[in-house]
C-alpha cells in the first residue's frame, strides 16, 4: 500500500507517512486511530489536505476522512442541513444552489472538505462559516464519545475555532450542521460582488461571481500545488492602523467590531513587488500575492524559506508581521507555523 503523501495534500509536496488509512465510516476512523495509539504512533487527520504543509516525513498514520452523506430538515423559516465532514465543501455549496437552499453562494470554490470548514472557521467575501454554522458533532477518540458543539461552543473567531486549541489533540469531527434561512439577504461587501444589483441578484449570479473572481485570481491546484492563501489578513490595532493610512493612504482596511482593523494581506505582499518572486521550485503567484505555489517540483523548505522572505519584506516596510493561515506538519504532528517561518 502506498504511504505517499503527495495526493492528499493540495501543495503536492512529496513526503511519506508510515500509514495512511482511508475512513468512509464512523468505526474505521475510530479503529484507525486505536490501532496507531496502540502502537505508539502519532496520527493526523486530514480531509483533503488543502490547508496543510509537509515540513518531512510523516513518522504515524495519516487517516483520510471520507465520511459522507447530507441530510436535508427542511423548516418554515430554513433548511437545516446534516453534512458528512468527508463531503467536499464546493460540490456542497453546489447542491444547495440546485436544490434552491441559497447562502453559501460566497463560499464557493474554497478547496477542502466540509468537515474542515468549522476548524479554520473558513470565509471569504464577506461571510464567514460561523454564519451558518448550527453545530458541528465531533467524536472524542480517547472515550469513543459523540459531543455535538452548538455555534457558541465552537469559540469562532478569524479563521480560528476551539478545534485548533481545547478540541485539537483527539477529537475528530464527524459532521457539520448548518442552518440557511429562507429569507435571504445577499452579501455583496467585497470584489466584484459590490457591483452587482442588490435588489435583483441571484443566489446563482452571486455564486457565478465568487466563481470567476476565484478562478481568475487564484491558481488550480492541479496546475500548480498550492494551500489557498497562505497568510491569514493581518489584524491590528486602531492606533497602529491609523498610522499605517498616514503613511499608505491607498493601504485597504476593514474595521472590525472589537475596534480592531483587518488588513489585506495580498494587499502588503504586492507593495513589496513580490509577484512572481521564487525561491527554488516555490513562488509567489502572479495573480495574487497570498498565494504561494509549487511550481515546479518545490521541496517544502523552498515554500518555508519564500514565506519566511515574504514575511521579512513585510515586516520591514510596514511593521506588520504575517502569520500562516497554511499548518505545517513536522515528523510527529503540528508545528508553530510562525517559528518555522520566522
């Protein structure tokens, strides 16, 4: 059986795990992750590896999550949906437009399963999973136990949930449940989205849109390996927002609820003229200045050392240090992110 890591994570990077299993229920996931704790070897999940880095080899088993299935309440005032965490997240954003269940149309095309959605809490123009998101059911492989965290327990914030901190180590999500209400309200806060007709629009033109802005900014990984955006939107505080738009009249910036200001990452990255800029097979895309690609047959140190320059020359001209929204995977598991690439 192979143990190559190469298709299971969207970078392409080469790298082996000593086992990768591949879990289409409940029972073989939960058996997976046994058999590894019994002999002593670390285990990672993954859903389609779209959000991941592989610093080396693997040195445990890799369980790839495959379980699927949606299932559809519908109510008055929404529909609620039970979605496998081994659904693919677009082909779920899909199946919804078809079946006139509008409000994902903005997630579209963001790579990964749906089971990863909660984790990285993922968003883009405008509306993030949190949202949306009713509970998500997760197993705790230590006691076998089913927990189900309703959209509180979840602790979302940006690109962050209690699944990469207290629910990190053994917990394995099995399902998301979603809420999408009948009365719906397009968000057209970003892009191309702020130039359509807000009282026409479509749930389908709304996702056609988000379609083409993705595919004509953003790399296909089966081009070119990527994760997404590697960096996550910088978020700083009012003061020192204020003095960057002093400086930088023309920099974007959203502000936040909290008095906070977010800050466009691919934004700071291009002010460096950083485009196209390489660093052995890894580059910076042409497109967008968030997105490092594998272009021709980077090793994982050539993606480390490119980020870790894009990090330096943003630092230095704005005083505004990125960190990865990408996670990095060492021989035995997670690794600080920030410290590999600072």
């Amino acid at each position: 059986m192979s143990t190559s890591l190469k298709p299971f994570n969207t970078f392409g990077i080469q790298a082996n795990a000593s086992r990768i299993v591949i879990a289409e229920t409940l029972s073989q996931l939960k058996d997976a992750w046994s058999e590894a704790v019994a002999a002593q070897m670390p285990v990672l999940l993954l859903g389609e590896g779209s959000n991941v880095l592989f610093l080396e080899d693997y040195s445990g088993t890799v369980i790839i999550n495959r379980i699927k299935g949606i299932e559809v309440i519908e109510e008055d005032d929404a529909w609620h949906l039970h979605v496998g965490a081994g659904e693919n997240w677009h082909q779920l954003v899909e199946y919804t437009l078809q079946h006139g269940m509008p409000g994902l149309e903005n997630l579209a095309l963001i790579p990964g399963c749906a089971g990863s959605s909660p984790i990285q809490n993922i968003g883009a123009y405008g509306v993030e999973l949190k949202s949306v998101c009713e509970y998500v059911d997760c197993v705790d492989l230590l006691s076998g136990e089913m927990h189900r965290l309703d959209n509180s327990q979840c602790q979302f914030g940006y690109r962050d949930s209690i699944f990469k901190h207290e629910y990190h180590s053994h917990y394995a999500i099995v399902a998301v449940g979603l809420r999408l209400p009948k009365k719906w309200l397009p968000v057209l806060t970003y892009g191309d989205l702020t130039r359509l007709d807000a009282a026409n629009v479509t749930p389908q033109e709304v996702f056609n849109s988000v379609c083409h802005m993705r595919m004509t900014k953003l790399p296909d990984p089966r081009v070119n390996g990527n994760a997404g955006s590697f960096f996550k939107n910088p978020v700083v505080t009012a003061e020192q927002a204020v003095t960057l738009i002093s400086t930088f009249s023309a920099i974007p910036h959203y502000p936040q609820t909290d008095g906070s200001v977010k800050l466009a990452a691919g934004w700071l990255i291009d002010q460096c003229q950083l485009k196209g800029y390489k660093i052995g097979g890894a580059a910076v895309h042409k497109q967008q200045a968030l997105v490092l690609i594998n272009e021709e047959s980077a090793s994982s140190q050539n993606v480390v050392d490119l980020a870790h320059y894009v990090r330096q020359c943003v630092g230095e001209k704005f005083n505004v240090w990125l960190e990865p929204e990408v996670r990095f995977i060492g021989l035995s598991g997670e690794v600080s992110a920030v410290e590999t690439i600072a």
